[in-house]
C-alpha cells in the first residue's frame, strides 16, 4: 500500500476512537494538552529520528534537555546540584527515585544492591500515605519492595498525612525507612505537610521521595508556593511535564538531590558506547537507554513560555477550579467534597452518602452531551465527578461551560426521577 494511502487509512481508522484530549474543555483524569509549540519540536524529533541515549553523536540533543533539566529544577526551586533525568512519565519518575532511594538507603547498610540484588538485603521500611496515587505503590512494586510490605499512614479528609500518625508510624520502624510523600492528591489537589514531617525523617536518616506529578507545579508559582512548604527539603520528586507544562505524551523527570544514587542504580554504559566527556550522559539517569529525545518538545515548551508563563499558567488554572467549585457549590444538591488546594474538583450530588448512583448519572449525561470531559473518581468512599483543570487553554468560559454542564444534567437527572 502507498504511503499515503497507510496515512490516509489511519486517519480514517481512528476516525471516532479518538477523544478530544487536548481539548479546553477536556477536565478529565489529570492530563496536559499538547501545547502546540511541543507539538511542533515533537514532529522535529521524530523526523530527525535520533537516538537521545547518549550525547556523543547527538550533544544537540543533550544540551537542550540538559537544559530543560535546569530549568525545571530552577522554576520549583529544588537544589542546582540535583540529578535529572527525562522520563516517560510520572509512573516511572517515581520508580528511577524510589531505586534512588533504594540503593542510598541499602548502601547505608553496607549492602551494594546493583551488585548483590534484593534476596537476603536488609530490610528498609516504607512508609505512605492512605491517599496514595496508585503510581508510587506500582512504583515500589517494580523497585522489588512488594506492594503488601508498605505501611500506609492515616490522612486527613484532604488526603494529607495526619502528623501525628506518621510520628507514630516512623517511630515504629527499626531502620531508616524510604518515605513517599504526595504533592498533589488526585482527588483533591491537597499537599503532604511537608514542613513537618520531613524533619522526622531527618531524625530517622530516611529518605524522602515526593510525587509531585502535577502538584508540583505550584513551586513555580510564588503566591502559592507555601502550600508547599519544606518540599525542597525531599531527596527525591517525581514530576510529569506532560501534565501541567502540557507536553506531548510522554514526558516526565525524576530529580533526585544526591545524584551518585540516581547514575549507580539507572546507569547503562555498556563498553560499545563511546566514551565521551560529558559528564551528563542520558543514560545516566534513565531506565531505557535507546530513547526518542523527548525532551526536545519540554524544552520548546518552556522556551515559548518562559518562567512567567509557566507560572502564570498555574496559577490561572488553580483560580478556574476555585470558579468552578464556588459555581457547583452554589446549586442546591451538588456539594464540592474538597477544598481547592490547587486544580483538582470533587464534586457530587447530595452529601454523596448514597450509593454515588445519581452522580454516576449526572457524569454520564454530561459525557454525552460531549461538550465538556470531566471523570469519575472515588473519595472518601463516595462517587465523585472529577474535575482537574489543567490544560493550557482552558479559559474562564471553558470552566463555567463545565459548571453550566453539571448542573444542568443534576437538574434534569432528578427531573427524570421524579
Ligand atoms: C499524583 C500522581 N502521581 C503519579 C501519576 C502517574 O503519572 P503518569 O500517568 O505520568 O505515569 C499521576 C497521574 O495522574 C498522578 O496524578
């Protein structure tokens, strides 16, 4: 088949199992939007088609996304020093920190376990949040921890670590644990009070890694930026750029403060590979090791909109949730569950006591009506409908749209019961 012909076929394949994801008004799960100027340098980099593993063929490459690196740890304010390295996403930022964490954590115990693996290793006890994404226990699962040997910690009804439980919980463990912390609760946009339980971990010789990947953003935003206090403290953050700097999938980073961890656990120099000078090598800092240059789109990203924008963006984002939680909250029979820490809006009908039926409605009314995209979520075990405002064009008409939507399809859902 022609070349064209295969494109042409494609377009008309998808035509109809495709969503319009980088939409305004797409307010679903907690997804960038492709900014156009990604977009662009993403074509760049697939029609260069260059292997980003290594910087000694492509230093074009690697200085741009070194750059990138730079600039990220600059905007949220994180230690210069810090190692990066330009992942797929959030889920996998997590785990390069986390086997940071790991190799810091054993080698502490005079364990080496690049060289010896886990059976027979000393224990590390893992402490998290109840409210946990799941992303950081798939995370602890692929770093060979066992999903079942973590200690959940109670939170509050925003989803953040109650201190006194986590003061408990670390007291409670004989070795220097590995500590996950939240910035940015999915459900409710709320942060882990970083400022106090940080210094317990330093007490303990723990580490700490903070998931961060869509709530770290408001580092980069001054006014908000307490909110956040004491996250700079972390060893560890895994941040997306595909969600709030709205990169094309796929792109996250893993900043890990001490960067020896980061390169003994996830370096894959293999003797073929020439030596270069640079001391910054990809593959340092990445589990792959062939790679598309996927920082090439971040780096046109936050080129167009430089530090102002980056933090202008955020912070327009967090005010359109607080429109959109101030308008739902004011129909008689919706409640918003949350309070608006940053993007993220809980909403459901009644109290949400019930058995989330009519809000499971309401949500598929205004999917079908598909002027608007919002999910579905559970919290504090009721049905919600989820909100996260987060793509680079939302505006303030796209956020009453969603407004207008919900309560329109509550109405009319309890119109249809009675
Ligand atoms: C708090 C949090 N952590 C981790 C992830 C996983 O990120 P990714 O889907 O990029 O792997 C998400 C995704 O929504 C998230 O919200």
């Amino acid at each position: 088949m022609p070349e064209s012909k295969v494109i042409e076929d494609i377009v008309q394949q998808a035509d109809g199992g495709l969503h319009k994801m980088a939409a305004p008004t797409f307010f679903g799960y907690v997804l960038g939007a492709s900014h156009p100027v990604g977009v662009a340098a993403d074509f760049l980099v697939s029609a260069w088609g260059q292997n980003a593993g290594s910087s000694f063929e492509t230093p074009a490459i690697t200085g741009m996304e070194r750059a990138v690196c730079n600039w990220v740890i600059e905007l949220l304010s994180l230690p210069a020093e810090s190692g990066a390295g330009l992942v797929t996403g959030g889920t996998v930022a997590n785990m390069a920190g986390i086997m940071a964490a790991r190799h810091a954590l054993l080698a502490a115990q005079g364990w080496d376990v690049e060289a010896d693996g886990l059976f027979g290793a000393p224990e590390i006890p893992v402490l998290i949040g109840q409210d946990a994404h799941s992303a950081p226990f798939a995370a602890l699962r692929y770093a060979g921890f066992g999903a079942s040997r973590t200690q959940t910690v109670a939170a509050d009804s925003e989803g953040r670590i109650k201190p006194d439980a986590f003061r408990a919980a670390i007291n409670r463990c004989s070795k220097p644990p590995l500590v996950i912390l939240q910035a940015g609760q999915i459900n409710t946009g709320a942060f882990d009070p970083f400022d106090e339980l940080i210094p317990m971990v330093r007490e303990k010789k723990g580490w700490v890694h903070v998931d961060g990947a869509f709530g770290l953003w408001l580092a980069a935003v001054p006014e908000l930026a307490d909110r956040l206090e004491g996250v700079g403290e972390a060893d560890s953050w895994a941040i997306d750029l595909h969600k709030w700097l709205n990169a094309p999938f796929d792109a996250g980073m893993v900043i890990v403060r001490d960067r020896a961890p980061l390169v003994a656990s996830m370096s894959a120099r293999g003797a073929y590979l020439p030596e270069t000078t640079e001391h910054w090598e990809p593959s340092d800092s990445t589990p792959e090791l062939s790679r598309r240059a996927r920082g090439v789109p971040s780096y046109a990203i936050l080129r167009h909109l430089g530090r102002a924008g980056v933090r202008d963006l955020v912070a327009h984002h967090c005010r359109l949730a607080e429109r959109i939680a101030r308008t739902v909250s004011n129909e008689p029979g919706l409640t918003v569950l949350n309070r608006i820490h940053s993007n993220q809006v809980a909403i459901c009908c009644g109290d949400g006591t019930d058995d989330g039926k009519l809000t499971m409605q309401v949500l598929r009314r205004v999917q079908e009506n598909g002027k608007v995209y919002p999910t579905h979520g559970e919290w504090a075990g009721r049905k919600i409908i989820r909100a996260s405002v987060i793509g680079y064009g939302m505006q303030e008409e796209d956020a009453d749209l969603l407004s207008t939507e919900i309560i329109d399809a509550y109405r009319c859902c309890v119109a249809d019961v009675r």
